[in-house]
C-alpha cells in the first residue's frame, strides 16, 4: 500500500517556526540603553525585546528609538557628540506592546504585520512564552524559496534618499531621524559610494558632529538591475544578511529596495 504524503506547504504558508531565529538578545527593564546600544552594534540587530521579572515581553527598544532619543540631546557645536544617549533604561524608552505572534501562526501572517506596522520584526511566541523572532530578512528567504519572478522595479522606493560623501555627520542623522528611515545612499556625482545606515549612525554617536560621514559611511552595498527578478535579489538580502538594495538602470542608481518591500509583497 502506497502512503500518501501531504504536500508541502507553499513557502508563504510555512509557520514561523521554519523560518525565525530562537537567539534572541533580550533586555529587562532595568537594563541601561548604553548596553543595548551597544548590543545592537555588536549583533548588527536593530530591535531588542524587553521582558519583565516573570519573562513576559512587554516592550521593544529599537535603533529608531535610540536614535530619535540621541538626536534630542545632540549640542549645536561641531565638536558636541553627534547622538549621546542619556543614562535612562529600557522601561524609560521602550515602545510599548510590540508585535508579536503565535509559533502556530504563518510566514504571510508575519509579512503582514510587519507590513501594517512598518516593522522590521515580530517576535514570536509559545503561549505566555517569548522563543523567537522573524525579521524582514526571513521574509526576503521566503520570497526566494517561492521564486518570485516579478521585477526588482515593481517594490523598489524612489527617489532615493541620499547624502554625499562630505555631509557632516549630524546632517546625516538628522535626515536618519527626520524622514523616520533606516539608510541614506551615499552619491557622489551620481555614483552610489555605499549606504549610511542607522547602523553607522548608532556606531558614532561619541563622534564630534562636524565629522564627515566619509570615514564611517559603509562601502558593502548590494546593487542589481532594475529587471532582476525577484527571488534573485531576495536571495542575496537572506545569503547576505543585507537589508537594502540599490535598484540600478544602465549603471546609475534609480531606487532603493529594503527587506520590509519583501514582506510588503508577501503581505498582499
């Protein structure tokens, strides 16, 4: 007697578990902001869970935050730190009731609360439990395994948001802060350099404000053509771990797709 085997799940149906990542950095309530600063830079994460004495999740620190927080106390000086964190603690700035969703639940449903949120993860849960989370790059492996053929051009971003090289640092995360986006392309005469991220951003805070962002901005970029297909240039952002790629058209960047464009897609 042959068995019957059920098929496979369609990769935006697969559950969470498939996909997300059980090593969580996570905070407590009393933890200072420095460490998680600090921790973020050291795991290039962009969100830490706050949890409570009893281990329930109760909030989310997220560079955003900590970069909103730091622009507020930058001084006007050039030589003033571009971004210090005050001595506060995660239960003085952490946004409250972060996202989370069930381990039973799927990757689309995943996608679409990062989609409706404009978040770059969801945290996951076993009943009161806090066990992992899946973050935009997850959903940019799910793109690739269904092999999305549309063009990179259908989700990118445009204009791009961009900075030259000589801008000052503080002019940099004024615009990090101001347009509540996570990168600027770095352009010179038209030509995409690299990408000032809030990662670079978080990394300087101590640096004098005046400093050019050329000795910080980072050079690795992913670039691909506007016709790249879908799964192809997802593949790279999950292969990588990236969070962005510049849309080209005969070589000259014309648009910027993030991790999040990913699961916008599969949201919808």
């Amino acid at each position: 007697m042959i068995a019957h085997l059920a098929p496979r799940a369609a990769p935006f149906d697969q559950p969470v578990a498939t996909y997300m990542s059980r090593a969580l950095e996570i905070a407590h309530l009393d933890t200072p902001i420095e460490k998680i600063a600090a921790a973020m830079d050291a795991r290039r994460i962009s969100g830490v869970p706050v949890v409570d004495a009893t281990g329930l999740l109760t909030g989310v620190v997220t560079r955003t935050d900590l970069i909103a927080l730091g622009a507020l106390q930058a001084g006007r000086r050039a030589l003033s730190p571009a971004m210090p964190l005050p001595r506060r603690t995660a239960r003085e700035v952490m946004s409250l009731q972060p996202q989370s969703i069930s381990i039973r639940s799927t990757m689309r449903d995943a996608a679409r609360i990062m989609a409706t949120h404009a978040i770059h993860r969801v945290f996951v849960t076993e009943g009161p439990k806090l066990i992992g989370v899946v973050g935009a790059v997850d959903i940019a492996a799910v793109v690739h395994d269904a092999k999305i053929s549309v063009p990179l051009s259908t989700i990118m971003s445009t204009p791009l948001v961009s900075v030259s090289p000589r801008a000052p640092l503080a002019s940099a995360i004024e615009l990090l802060d101001r347009l509540r986006v996570n990168a600027l392309v770095v352009l010179d005469d038209g030509h995409a350099l690299g990408v000032f991220t809030q990662t670079e951003a978080l990394a300087a805070r101590d640096l004098p404000r005046s400093t050019p962002i050329e000795a910080l901005f980072d050079p690795a970029m992913v670039c691909l053509p506007s016709a790249t297909p879908l799964y192809r240039a997802a593949g790279q952002v999950a292969r990588l771990d990236v969070r962005r790629v510049i849309v080209c058209s005969d070589r000259d960047p014309v648009g910027l797709v993030t991790a999040l464009d990913f699961a916008r897609y599969v949201a919808w």
